[in-house]
C-alpha cells in the first residue's frame, strides 16, 4: 500500500481505494487529490476506540 500512497501523493497514479483518513494525508501534500463515493452507494462504517 505504500507504493499506491507515494504514487498518489506524487501524482503519478490516477485512482486508488483509500480510507479517508489516508486521503487527508495525501491531501494535505497533493491538493489536485478528490475523494468519491460512488453514485450507487456504499457501505460507511465509523470505527472509534
């Protein structure tokens, strides 16, 4: 997975199945970054500890 994230954060890749959480990283030094749910739906799930 680490290979996707640089190439993400470079971006070198087009697309990749993130959390969301990794999204904001990559974000955070790849503004050109979006994050899409699909128009059919998905399951969202809230972990807390």
């Amino acid at each position: 997975m680490d290979e996707i994230f640089e190439k993400m954060q470079s971006g070198s890749a087009a697309i990749g199945a993130y959390y969301y959480g990794d999204y904001l990283t990559m974000a955070d030094i790849n503004p050109d970054l979006a994050f899409c749910l699909p128009e059919e739906g998905t399951r969202l799930n809230l972990a807390s500890n």
